[in-house]
C-alpha cells in the first residue's frame, strides 16, 4: 500500500453499469508542502463499504491509503476499507470546471472547456480516432474520441446515441471541433441503436456580399509611411509580369509616380480580365500598401477594390497547338469543325476538331445565348466553324464555351 495526499481535481459519477462507485481524479506535480502523486491517476472509492462524505468536492484536500493497480496501461488507487480514506479539508485552487453551454460554441470559446448534451447525428471511423457529429440546442459540433479515450469508454457510442459531452474546444483547419481528455468525458444517456435524427441545425447558404468600403483618394507619392494603409489610387497599369499565382503591372499614379499593383488569382478568379490588361488601361484600386524587398506595393483584397475606368475590348488569342489545363479561363479562338451533336435541354455540345484536325475540344453552346440564331443548334457533321470562347474543364474534357451567337462563324462543310 502506499499513502497520497492531495487534492481533488474533479469528481464524476461512474457510467451506470459501475453502480457504487465514484471516480476522483487527483492533481498531477506539486503544491507548497503537500506531495502529489506525480501522474495523473484515478482513485476510486467503493460507496457500498465507506460513508457518504457530502462535503466531498474539487479542492477538497485528501489523504489516502491505496493499492495501486494498473488498468488498461494507465495507473488506478483502489481504495479498500473506509478507515483508509480521510477528508483533510478544502483548498482554494484552480479547478478545471465546466457548465453546460447556453448558446453556440464559436470561436469565442476556443480552450475553454464546456459540456452540453445532444444526439449523435453521424459517426466517422478515422483511422485510430472517432469523429461523432453532435446536434445540441444551439447547432452541430464535431466531437473528437482519441484511441486513448476510445480504449476508456464502456461500451461504443453510436449514431442514435443521446450523450453528455464534456470537454475541450479546439480548432481543426477552420472547423470548431470538441475533444475529449478520457472516457468519462462522454456518457450515453439515451438508449443506444435508436432510429438516427436527422440534423435540425441548417449552416446559412447565402454569403454575405461584399461591400466596398469608400476610402479617400491619396494625394501624393505613397511612401513607406503609408505601409499597412487602405488607400485609393487612380492610374494607369503597364509592363504586366506574371506570378505563380497573380499578375502584377507597374501602376503610374499622381504626376507620375509609380507603385507596384499586385493582383493575386483568387482576385482575378472573379475579374479574368484584368490578368491580362493593355498598357495604358485606367484603373480605380483601393487596397493595401504593403512592401517587399524594399519595394512598395498596393494589394486590393476582393475584385470590387478595382476598377475598370477604360473599355476594355477583351482580345482572344489565336490557338497554335494543342489546348490544355494551363489554358483555363481564357479567351481563345478556334476553328475547325464539328461532329457529334448532343442536346442537353439548355444548350449543345458538339466535338470540335481543330489543330489541323489533330485535337479535339468540347463546344458548349448554351441555348440562351444563341437564341437570335437556332441554327447553331443543328449544325451538321464536319461543318466548318470559328468560334471565339472562354475555356472551361468539367470532369477532366476541356470546353470552350461562347458568350453568344456574335462570337461563332459559320462556313461550309
């Protein structure tokens, strides 16, 4: 046997096939004069042969006589006659505690640890760990079952199963998610196999739009003064270069000084043509000053911070070779012919040969943009066509897709 003094971290209410017993986890390291066992270990303390110690709770001060025993790899103190256990009195220190939730679990409550109670909608087997999908009042939360806690647990939790969680919030690659520290930390509540509820919690679907803000136009040269500054520039773009994953141009502002317009992809997903703008194009931009290897740039963050003030007559590009994915998102030209039409209700496809008859492409006419000219729906194998389009892939087939009927030309078979 061995002697602990201590004090309680937290005490719970055994699952209930485990009637009789409650289980004590005590404080792992030191504190002041009293000595710790120096591993977290539960003690557990048989009811039916000790009397009930009401004022038994977290920061109470103890001492034990136990033997210890080792259960599943980790160490328990069996607690074996009442004389063997004394409540030595309170201490004030800082319990690990916890109350059931009374709203959304956000961000807000990243660390901190909560419990509420719920259904398990869905339940993921991923690789040594559990993922259950919890719904409780407030919404749907991921709860995270290592092996460690999963090895812990009296019997598997089940999609049907009403629980009780406790435990603490995280974030896993921008998803709120709960994890558990053992397998006291999640009981069954409910009888286990019930029919699976369908999820009341509805994730919004609509997004906000984005909202320009109105930012005062700059007078003057930007300088490393301005770093980390919204502004608003007007000028002209030239000498564009492009980046593994943007385009930038030299942009000449204010009686000709010069700052450099950096416009990343995700920008240009939503503006494809200003990756490619001739020299001398007008812009708007309202974006950040920032500075890279002792150069100043102005880097807008959403495509409504840049504005077009020139016409810009997007110019295709004449195809020689091969098309591929490298090509997506541009506006190209091709001509060759066409075979194997296919009607698909809102527009149609057909194979377009071209490169000499060497490659071969989707074209994709939607109906709606082709409605002032119908014959463009039954257009006979091996005719002729020049068609103008932005190239797009789906299911891995390159397309090339028409705005509308001014941008196809059609010849002879």
């Amino acid at each position: 046997m061995v002697k602990i003094k201590g004090y309680l971290v937290d005490l719970v209410e055994s699952p209930a096939n485990y009637p009789g017993h409650i289980t004590i986890t005590s404080k792992s390291g030191e504190r002041g004069e009293i000595t710790v066992w120096n591993k977290d270990i539960k003690l557990i303390k048989n009811t039916a042969s000790m009397p009930d110690t009401p004022n038994l709770v977290p920061g109470s001060e103890v001492e034990v006589d136990v033997f210890v025993q080792d259960y599943k790899g980790k160490l328990q103190l069996m607690l074996q006659r009442p004389s063997d256990f004394m409540l030595t009195g309170n201490v004030e220190t800082e319990i690990k505690t916890s109350k059931e939730v009374d709203g959304e679990i956000t961000k807000a409550d990243l660390g901190k640890t909560v419990s509420f109670k719920g259904v398990v909608n869905t339940k993921f087997v991923l690789g040594g760990l559990e993922k259950l999908v919890v719904d409780y009042n407030y919404g749907s939360i991921d709860v995270i079952l290592f092996k460690s806690v999963l090895d812990e647990l009296e019997q598997p939790i089940n999609e049907g199963d009403n629980v009780s969680v406790t435990g603490k919030v995280d974030e896993y690659k921008g998803t709120i998610q709960v994890q558990l520290d053992s397998g006291i930390d999640i009981q069954i509540i409910g009888n286990s196999g019930v029919v699976k509820k369908k999820s009341t919690y509805k994730k919004p679907t609509t997004k906000k739009k984005y909202e320009k803000k109105d930012v005062p136009m700059h007078q003057g040269a930007v300088t490393t003064a301005d770093k980390d500054k919204i502004i608003a520039l007007k000028g002209t773009v030239s000498n564009k270069k492009e980046l593994g994953n943007g385009v930038k141009y030299d942009f000449t502002y204010n009686d000709g000084n010069k700052i450099t317009l950096l416009l990343w992809g995700s920008l240009l997903k939503y503006k494809q043509q200003l990756k490619d703008l001739p020299d001398g194009t007008n812009l708007e931009v309202n974006g950040k000053v920032e500075e890279y290897k002792g150069e100043l740039e102005l880097v807008p963050n959403h495509s409504a911070n840049v504005t077009l003030l020139d016409k810009i007559d997007i110019i295709a590009k004449e195809v020689s070779g091969e098309l591929t994915s490298a090509n997506k998102g541009q506006i190209m030209t091709l001509e060759g012919r066409v075979y194997n039409k296919k009607d698909l209700g809102k527009g149609v496809k057909y194979i377009l040969k071209y490169n000499g008859g060497n490659s071969e492409i989707a074209l994709l006419m939607w109906k709606s943009g082709i409605k002032n000219n119908p014959s463009l729906e039954k257009l006979s194998d091996g005719q002729w066509i020049k068609v103008t389009g932005k190239i797009e892939e789906y299911k891995g087939t390159l397309e090339i897709i028409p705005k509308n009927d001014k941008n196809v030309e059609v010849g002879g078979n």
